[in-house]
C-alpha cells in the first residue's frame, strides 16, 4: 500500500475527509472513470481503501461501518482479503447488482430515523448514467440525498496516481484492409445517424468505441486492446483525446482525419456549437461527470443508444 500505509488507515482518513465535506455516508465504485471493470491494481481507489482485489466489488462508508458488496465470484477471497473487524462483506445473491445491495443497506441504515435526510457523496465519474438512475430508482423512499464528487475524495486523500500502461504504452494503428471499415467510412456512418437524430455531434466515451471508431488500438488495460481517451464526431472534425500513451508521428500520418486534441479541446467545441445544439452521448456508457460537464456547456444533452454498439457488433 501506498507510503506504508494500511487499508485500516485509509478508512480512517477517509471519514475524516466525510466530515470535512458534511457526508453522512460515501460510495466507492469498483471501476474507474472510464468505466471498466478491470482497473489496473495501483489505479483502484476500492481496492485501496478496502483491500479487496477483485474486479468488482464497491463500498460503502459511513461514520460507524463500512461495508464491501460483492458478487459469487467473490464471497471467499473477499473475506480473505478484509479486515473483518472493520468491513461488513455483502454478499450478493445470483442476479443481485452492487448497486442494488448498497441501495438497500442505506435504506435499512436510514430507515426509521428522525432529522434531516443523510447526505451520501457518490463519485460521479464512475457511474454511467443509467446505473445511477437505477441506483437511484432502487434508493426508493429512502431519506437519502446524493451528493456527486468529482474528483473522488479518495483520490485527494491518496494523492495522484500516475495511470498504469501495460505494453509499450504507444498507441497504434491498424490495418484498415482488415477492419471492414476504414475510419471515414466509419465516420460517416455517425453523421447519417447525428442527421437523423437531429443532434450535431456524439461524445464518445467508451473506450472499446474509442478504439473502433479510429482504427486504432493500444495495450494499456488488462483484457482489452484499447487506450484511455475521448472522442467528438462533428458535421466536419474527428476530435480525439489520447490520455496516457504515446502517440507517434506515423499514427498521426495514417490518420489524417484525426484532430489529435485534449479533454479542454473536445469540450470547448461542445460549448462552440451554440446553446440550442443537440450532443448525442450514451447513457449506458457515459460517466455522470462527463454527462453534466457536456451539461454545463451550454448544449442540449441527447441520451440515446450509442449507433457504434450496433455497428461494431
């Protein structure tokens, strides 16, 4: 663990970091912010706060307990793994979601209290949209109100993490000969589709979309070939945010319709397409951080299935 530290001491620090922001309970996700299951071990804010290495398993904290759901694949090690006298493991039946578990332990934790609702910080950048629409259906009557932060407070207790990039940490590009499409045809696939639904642009989020949509393919994650980044589909530009590896002069020359940008970049054409402009974004595959920042460029949000899952299938 980081500096010495053991999980018993993050747990501590972190209530004291709940305190200081007014938090009668905070969620931990499993995933990162780019959704995925599989995080790189030194990258899991959950797995350094709990000590819980699985895949998936989130958490909750609150100034009494803490507690860790987690699925079949998981009842055994996570016990192993946690410090039992601090940490509740939630196991969750067949067909149960993390979601679902930790949505109704804080109904049974507020249920019956008298006074204000509970305050519980959520990190936004780890929830898609429509998992926290269900986690919220789920949350019911309960007297809860969810507060989002982003970054995590985790992250500022721990401090910055520099991203783990498996491999040669270089993007690269493949062999459109042997991809059924190449990326103009790709692309304009996606304005036929923005045309139709009258929107001017799609925020992709994805990182397997990412990867499709440029022809291009990394080795930074376990168990996929993609790379951390961000991309924007105009009437006219392929705006792309690479976040962690290389990108080489001959990647650029054998995408030439690529505008290789930053996150700022991507979000300032958003904002420079005019208030009453539509951006299509996935529900299922956006961030909520990334959902309200689209948001707070002043555009129109379209939540709508995105048509690269259907094209990529």
């Amino acid at each position: 663990m980081n500096h010495g530290h053991t999980p018993n001491d993050h747990l501590t620090r972190v209530r004291g970091v709940m305190r200081d922001l007014g938090l009668d309970a905070l969620i931990v996700r499993g995933t990162d912010r780019y959704l995925n299951e599989y995080v790189p071990h030194a990258e899991s804010t959950r797995e350094w706060l709990t000590g819980f290495t699985g895949s998936m398993g989130d958490a909750l904290v609150t100034a009494e307990g803490a507690y860790l759901f987690v699925d079949g694949r998981y009842h055994t090690q996570a016990d192993r793994e946690v410090d039992l006298a601090r940490w509740t493991v939630v196991k969750n039946s067949l067909g149960t979601t993390n979601e679902a578990a930790c949505a109704a332990r804080l109904e049974e934790l507020t249920r019956g209290r008298e006074g204000a609702p509970w305050t519980v910080g959520f990190e936004s950048d780890r929830y898609a949209v429509t998992t926290l629409e269900a986690f919220t259906k789920s949350l019911g009557d309960a007297p809860v109100v969810l507060r989002p932060l982003s970054p995590s407070p985790l992250e500022t207790v721990r401090g910055a993490v520099p991203p783990v990039v498996q491999g040669a940490g270089r993007v690269r590009a493949v062999d459109e000969s042997r991809m059924g499409r190449d990326v103009s045809q790709k692309l304009t696939l996606v304005r036929d589709w923005l045309r139709e639904k009258g929107a001017r642009a799609l925020l992709v989020s994805k990182l397997d979309e990412v990867a499709w949509l440029t022809n291009l393919r990394a080795e930074e994650m376990p168990f996929q070939a993609t790379f951390r980044g961000r991309a924007l589909v105009t009437d006219d530009a392929l705006l792309l945010s690479v976040h962690a590896s290389q990108v080489g002069d001959e990647v650029r020359a054998a995408r030439p319709g690529v505008r290789w940008v930053d996150d700022a970049v991507i979000f300032d054409a958003v904002r420079a397409l005019g208030a009453g402009a539509r951006v299509a974004l996935d529900p299922a595959s956006t961030p909520v951080a990334v959902r309200d920042a689209v948001a707070a460029a002043g555009v129109r949000v379209k939540a709508v299935a995105s048509p690269i899952v259907a094209a990529k299938a």
